[in-house]
C-alpha cells in the first residue's frame, strides 16, 4: 500500500471542518493533528472549543495541551510537532489529518517554511516599546500579514519579526497533501457562530475562566483570548452575560473573516461545501486504501 496521504482540512472558525474530520478518521484509520494557537493551551477546554473527551476517545487527537497557558508555543514549534507526529501517524499505517484555522500553523506545516531565528533582544525591545497601533501600522506599511489574533501584541510582534519568512518557503505544498477548505455561506456561519457563543455557557465557560483566572492570572498571555477577556468584565460587573454572548459572537465572526482572508490567499486549497468536500476526500482515500 502507498504511503497514507496528508489530509489537510481547513476553514474558518465554526465552519465544520473538525466534525468533517473526525467522521473521515473514523472511517479510514485516521489520527488529527489539530492547527489551532488557541488549543495547544492546557485547561482551556470549552473557551476554545476543543474537540469532546467522547470525539478523542473515538480518534486519536494530537496538538492539544502542549503547554501551560503563559508558555512560549510558536508557529516554529508547531511546524516541529506536527512534523514529526505525520511521520508517527503514517509508520503506523493511519491517515494524519491536519485540521484547523490558523493560517500560519498550516501553511508552516505545508509549505515547509524555514522559520527564521529567534528575536534579536536589542529588537525586540524596541517593538515592545511601540503601541499596538504603531505595530499593526508598521505591518501595513512593510507589506507584513497582520496576524489572525491582530489585538495580541506578542503576536504582532512576531509576524514582525518573521517578515521573511515568505521568502522561505516551498512553492508547491509538500507531497502528498491533499487541502480542502470547508465553505460556508455567510449566513449559515455567522448562525453557526452564534449558536456555538450560547453552547459554550450552557457547558460552562464562567466556572472554566474563573478557574483559570484564579491559577494562570488574568494578566497571562493566554487569558487575554477573545473570551477569558469577556468573562473577566462580567465577573468584574462591566457588562452582562448577554452582551459577553454577543460581544464574543461579534468577535469570533471576525476572527472567521480573518482566517478566510489568509485561506483565500492559497490557490492549492480546494473549496468545498461540507458534503462536497466529504464525497471528495472519501474518494481520494478509497483510492489511497485501494493502491
């Protein structure tokens, strides 16, 4: 038998593509390497929409609780990690899944990017000393992608510090990747956005961010995601649980314009409606399993 493809599955953010992939590894003796900055944290469960103890108990999940949030974790050391489990996967003998949003994660593990050394301390303080705004106005000026999480400063700082890392990379992506991007009409995504917003408190988003809040600091890196943010102002009594629900809908709806943006830029992705991309996948490896 030839050697297992690298099925790379993504979209924006509650698009899908995780409940596509997990079918799919059922199926055809898969394992998922999940690409998303937000779920290498550990303990940040419902905030950042891991998949169910019940989904990795019925397939292998790998790239989940690397680190305690406030450790370093960067795209270098994602491309490392996930490097290295698609070979583990396919010595023995199953399919690696590479299923997420984060454009960065993805295209590092694809296109084989050379990540550049680590910062230069003497400039990395000179970004740290620069407001968030000076930053992102210094990456539209120099042409540098603004980061997904754009209202990160660490991040912002890093894509600064990685402006060349375009310059090194493959063209085409690595062999046998198979890339199909999950397309979703605009409304259907922004309900499906909205409807996961409501589902995070029924399973317990307040209790999971006070917890946290309580081990890591509100002030850790980590906790300044979208969300831990919100509930902070709740529990603080700045706003209601109603306008944390709508303001974290709001939010991740533009964290999805900001995936597909960096997607979009990728002509190797195939884009597909779910059950497009279900039938399409199923027959590329039915005739992987065949040869």
């Amino acid at each position: 038998m030839a050697t297992p493809p690298l099925i790379v599955v993504v979209g924006p953010t509650a698009s899908g593509k995780t409940a596509l992939a997990i079918d799919l590894a059922k199926r055809f003796g898969g394992e998922i390497i999940c690409a998303d900055s937000r779920t290498v944290y550990k303990g940040m469960d419902i905030g950042t929409a891991k998949p169910s103890a019940a989904d990795r108990a019925a397939v292998p999940h790998w790239g989940l609780d690397l680190v305690e949030p406030g450790e370093r974790f960067t795209a270098a050391d994602f491309q490392r990690y996930a490097t290295a489990k698609i070979a583990e996967i396919r010595e023995r003998g199953n399919v690696p899944f590479l299923v997420g949003g984060t454009g960065l994660y993805v295209d590092g593990v694809v296109f084989a990017y050379q990540f550049g050394p680590e910062a230069d301390a003497t400039a990395r303080a000179l970004l740290e000393s620069m407001s968030l705004e000076e930053l992102i106005n210094y990456c539209v000026d120099s042409n540098i992608n603004v980061p997904e999480n754009k209202n990160n400063k660490r991040y912002v700082i890093r894509a600064i510090e990685q402006k060349t890392v375009n310059e090194k990379r493959s063209s085409e992506p690595i062999h046998g990747a198979i890339i199909v991007g999950i397309a979703t009409e605009r409304n259907e995504l922004r309900t499906r956005i909205e409807s996961r917003s409501e589902q995070l408190f029924q399973d317990g988003m307040v209790e999971e961010a006070t917890m946290l809040g309580k081990k890591y600091d509100w002030d850790s890196e980590a906790m300044t995601g979208n969300i831990y943010r919100l509930v902070h102002e709740y529990l603080l009594g700045k706003i209601t649980l109603e306008e944390v629900k709508r303001k974290f809908a709001v939010r991740d709806w533009q964290l999805a314009k900001r995936q597909l943006t960096w997607l979009r830029r990728n002509p190797h992705i195939r884009w597909l409606d779910r059950e497009q991309a279900a039938a399409f996948l199923s027959e590329r490896l039915e005739n992987w399993h065949e040869s």
